[in-house]
C-alpha cells in the first residue's frame, strides 16, 4: 500500500529516535526506496537528509557524502522542493560531510579543497553568512598544520554569523582552539564568562565543561577542575557519540589530575571509543587523551588493573603504551596527507606534557562506626567529620544543617550528613544514623568519591538492616548502592544485603491490617518494592549467575506490570533479554522481541535496532525485516 508523504515523515521522524547504526541506516534506506518507488518528491529532501545523517553519525562518511552528493544535485535542479526546514538542515548536512572528509587522512587535498569551495559559494548563492566556511577552512589548517591556521582562526572569528550560532557555542569552539594550542589560562577566561546555551544551542554543554575542567586543572587549580568535572559529568549523557573528545578530555583531566579510580572507571565505561570514532580525527583526539591521562599516571607511580573488552592491555601502564603507539601511527596517517610530521610532534607533547601543578582532591570523609557505649567522638576519631564547633551539636541540628545547604554547598552538606551519622550512632539511634549514612552516601557519589560513596552506602544498610527498618525503604539505599558497588567491581556486601531483604520483602504480609484500603496500599508498596529489588539483584549478579538475574529479571518485569508501571517492566525485560546476549544464549533474539513488544517511544526504537542486528546475526533475515517495517510504521 502506498503511503502518503506525512505517514513517510512521521516514520522518519520516529527513526530520528534509533540509536545510530545498521538498523537506523536500513530503515531510512527503505524509506528512501519508497520515495523513489511511489514518486514521493516533496519528502525526497527530508528522507535524504536523514539518511546522510544516520551514514556519518554510524561513522561511514564516505557513504555520507555519495548520499549528500544526490541531495547536493537536488538542491541545484530542484530548489523548490526544499521547505524551511529543509533548507536549514542541508546546510548542517553539508558541515557534517566537509568536516568528516577533512576527518578522513585517506581523503585527499585535491578532493576536499572543491568541497571547501562549493560550500562558500552555496552559502553565498542562499544569502547566508560565510561563517560555516570559514570555520571548516579554519578546521582544515588545523588538521594540515597548515602554517596559516592562526590567520584562518581570525578570519573565522571575524566573519559575521549566522542566527543559527548562540553565543555558549561561539565560545566552546573557541575554547576548542585555545586549548588546543595549550592556551589554557586563555580557556579558562572565555569558559569563565557569563551566559548559558539558549535552546537553539547546536553545543553541548559538557563540551565546554571538559574544557573548563581541563585547564583549570593545567593551570593549577585543582578545587576548581573538581568542580567543573562535577558539573560535566552531571551534563554528559550516558549514550551519545558525539562528544568522543569531551569523553577523552574526562580521561585526560582525571589520568593527569592522578584520580586513578575514577580515571579507570573513565577508561572502562568508554573503552569502545578506543577502537574508533565517528571520524578519523575524533579518534586521533581520543587516543591523544587516554594515553596522556595514562601515561600521567605512570609517570606519577599510579596503575591498576584494567577490565578491557577491546585492546590487549589489562592494566593502565599497558594502555598507556597501546595507546600512545596507536595515536602517533593515527597522527602520521594525517601527516602524511598533510606532507610533515607536525601532528605527530604535537601528539606526541600532548601526552608528555609536563604532570599540572596540583592533583584532583575528589575525597569525602566517611567516619566510622561509633556505638552507643563509646565515649563522645571527636574530629579525630572520625576523620575530621565533627570540629570543635559542632562538638556540642546533635544528630538532630547536623541533619538539618546539612538539608540546609545540600542544594548549595554539596561538599559542606557531605560534612554535616557525616557528623549526624557519627552523633545519632553515639545516640543509639540505629536508624537515623543508618539514613544519614545513605546521604552521605549518595553526597560522595555526586562528588565522584566511590570510595566513600560505597563506604558510606555500607555502613547505612548495615544499620538498617539491624535497626529493623521497613525493608521498602532500605530497598531505595539497596538500589542507589548497587551501580556504585559494581563499578568499583565489589559487590559481595550489597549482593549480600540485597538477598537478605528480598527474604524479609518475599514473606511480609499485611494480614494484621483492618483496613482494606490501607492493605491494599502497602501491598502496592511491596510489590513495587519486590520488582526493585529483584531488578538490582538482577544486575548485581548477571556476571556471576546468568540464569538466577535471567528469572529475577523476568520476575522483576512481571511485577512491575503488576503495579502498573510498564516502561519499567520494558526496562526489565530490556535487562533479561542483554543477560541473555551475554552469554551467547540462543533464544537471545526472542527474549529482546519480547522487550522490544513491551517498549514503547524512545526506548523502543533503541531496542529495536538492537533486535534487527540481532535477528541478521542469527540468520533470521524475514523476521529483522518485519521489525524494521514496524519501527518504519508500515
């Protein structure tokens, strides 16, 4: 059946939401091919452009740019089948390919230099500013190490702009260069300055934060990079393969700031980044990070194990050498384009450089147990946690001291939450000493403490735990613990408490309670409890008992249907289904089909692409191809 050209709209918009890769790209391929099939020319721009975009953010520019060469045609025979909207995002398409070939050291001179022309003109014939040229002009001196590249950058920065720019990006992209020349008290000026991205921001805010964070460390202030490395992890989304340098700034600032557990942390959560990016030269800038970040380390007498999927290094001295020998080979690649050897001699100071004046200070006081026969604390019995002038205080006024500024003053809010748990302990006030460390744990999270955050989140459980506490809301601390637990790969303690209180959740009941309605809601409350806790215990043990998570995954998704929360009995299901994958399980595709039916907006389109590659690596060609109809709505 023919579709009308909203219905092919709409399907690429919902494709929009597909995570990059082989599904997004095929689905935009078949939608294209209905384009040309049922002669739907008014959506021929928009499908085109999408389908640009889904090549080069998978990272294949080069069949980007065959697309955007059909789309460039376009534009000259058919200006009027573009609408405003159109019109706007060819031009971002075309920024996207002139950058990505320049990205590319196999793309010749010859070939990128007529790129580099044809966008002035383009913009010229459209009536638009010439920034977007200059700025790949001054993009390509800096990937020529061209002898011209301070003369491109204030040519770009003098030329007038588009609206499309705010003044959040302006400044990141010049930030970009300073730091680049390792003009970082230059950075830290222009990232200091006033003003937020508007919505129209093409910039993402963790950007310019790594950038903050990474020279305020270079040029000796520490405190400072600890709390713009706070704010960029707070602004850096989880999936997104845009920001590969800003990832690879994280590991820089963290290896030379000597903050070896989260730099390695760092290291394994993005450790795919070290085999590729969407381009060439995003790679190189990745490679260029991690083996300055590590080899920092090193050089300050720090390493530990690595548990890495990708490279043949188990510990970071190991990837300090991998990845600096595959960083110089990348940088010869483009000097060899380029006809010198100036990228590789900038690489290569990049990852000596000189260890920054001060290391990163992330940690946060966790005092220890205190019981209630103990003579009174003092600060140093607990770690500086209790001063002389809180010496007097009681668990009471340090709990509301700390409420009071944990909206402001995160690192004073830590303080007082330690000093509440160390006085209601000395009280006997088993409980409140048990919540008090569940903030504390929570503050040391957010301050990229895990040390002190596991710490903190042990001690709390185990108080309320012993304390008799209602297992529903130990369950809240058991499920803020557990992703600290496994990251720093030490979870026996909150495994342990996470069995013990899906005991106690499993055989509670509610018959002593006269009132129906009263019943009824904590039975709800269990319920929901029980579908959270078989959830954490789930992921807690998937690596160890693949079949018991598998059961507690599925469980978990049947109660959280029962409760009535279906995005989060899909997520569960999403949970079961990767469990499976893990282990190489046949029934791997039928179990993700099963989330992929229960998911719905955002998330389905992620578990649909992930069922599509799926289905092709079993061999299950008709069934990937039913899945990509319905994610195309056809």
């Amino acid at each position: 059946m023919t579709r009308d050209i909203d219905d092919i709209l709409a399907a690429a918009q919902s494709a929009d939401h597909m995570p990059y890769g082989p599904a997004r790209t095929e689905t935009m391929v078949r939608l294209l091919d209905e384009v040309d099939r049922d002669a739907l020319q008014d959506a021929e721009a928009y499908v085109l452009i999408c389908l640009v975009e889904a090549h080069f953010f998978a990272g294949d520019t080069a069949r980007a740019l065959v697309v955007f060469s059909r789309l460039r045609r376009l534009w000259a025979e058919h200006p009027e089948r573009f609408d405003q909207w159109d019109r706007e995002a060819f031009f971002a398409a075309m920024n996207w390919v002139v950058g990505g070939v320049q990205d590319d050291p196999s793309v010749s001179a010859a070939q990128i230099l007529p790129l580099l022309d044809d966008m002035t003109e383009l913009a010229a014939v459209a009536g638009l500013a010439a920034d977007a040229a200059a700025y790949e002009r001054l993009r390509w001196a800096i990937r020529s190490e061209s002898d011209d590249v301070e003369a491109r950058f204030e040519e770009w920065r003098h030329t007038p702009r588009t609206t499309a720019d705010c003044e959040f990006c302006e400044r990141t992209r010049v930030a970009m260069v300073f730091a680049r020349d390792g003009r970082f008290a230059e950075t830290v000026t222009l990232a200091s300055a006033p003003g937020a991205p508007d919505r129209r921001c093409s910039t993402d805010p963790a950007d310019m934060y790594s950038l903050h964070a990474q020279a305020l460390l270079e040029v000796g202030d520490a405190v400072g990079a600890a709390r713009l490395y706070r704010d960029f992890e707070a602004a850096l989304p989880r999936q997104s393969a845009h920001l590969t340098m800003a990832r690879g700034r994280r590991i820089w600032t963290l290896g030379r700031g000597g903050a070896l557990e989260l730099a390695v942390a760092a290291i394994e959560e993005d450790q795919d980044y070290l085999l590729g990016g969407i381009t060439g030269w995003l790679h190189l800038s990745f490679l260029t990070s991690v083996a300055a970040g590590t080899s920092a380390l090193v050089r300050a007498g720090l390493d530990a194990p690595l548990r890495l999927r990708v490279v043949p290094a188990a510990t970071v001295s190991e990837l300090a050498d991998w990845t600096r020998e595959r960083a110089l080979e990348l940088a010869d690649a483009f000097g060899a384009r380029a006809g010198g050897d100036r990228l590789r001699a900038r690489t290569l100071a990049d990852i000596e450089r000189p260890l920054p004046p001060q290391p990163l200070e992330f940690r946060v006081a966790v005092p220890a147990p205190v019981s209630a026969e103990a003579p009174a604390p003092t600060a140093e019995d607990h770690g500086g946690a209790l001063t002389d002038e809180s010496a007097a205080e009681t668990w009471e006024q340090a709990l509301a001291a700390a409420e009071a500024v944990v909206s402001t003053d995160l690192t004073a809010a830590a303080a007082a939450y330690g000093r509440a748990a160390v006085l209601a302990d000395a009280a006997g006030a088993l409980a409140d000493a048990g919540f008090a460390y569940a903030e504390l744990g929570r503050s040391a999270d957010l301050l990229r403490d895990p040390a002190a955050s596991h710490r903190a989140y042990g001690e709390s459980v185990a108080r309320l735990i012993a304390a008799g506490v209602e297992p529903e809301l130990t369950v809240q601390v058991i499920e803020a613990w557990a992703p600290v637990a496994a990251d720093r790969d030490d979870t026996a303690d909150v495994a342990t408490a996470a069995a013990r209180i899906h005991e106690l959740l499993a055989v509670a009941n509610d018959e002593d309670v006269p009132d129906e309605r009263l019943r009824a809601r904590r039975a709800h409350r269990r319920v929901s409890a029980l579908a959270v806790i078989s959830e954490t215990r789930a992921r807690l043990i998937a690596g160890d008992d693949a079949d018991l998570a598998f059961d507690l995954a599925l469980r978990a998704a049947e109660l959280h249907r029962d409760t009535g929360r279906a995005d989060a009995a899909a997520d569960a299901l999403w949970l079961a289904a990767r469990i499976r994958e893990s282990v190489g399980a046949a029934d791997t595709p039928d179990v993700m089909r099963l989330a992929f039916d229960a998911s719905s907006g955002h998330q389905r389109s992620v578990v649909g692409a992930a069922l599509v590659e799926a289905l092709r690596g079993a061999g299950r060609h008709g069934d990937a191809d039913d899945v990509l109809r319905e994610l195309g709505g056809n």
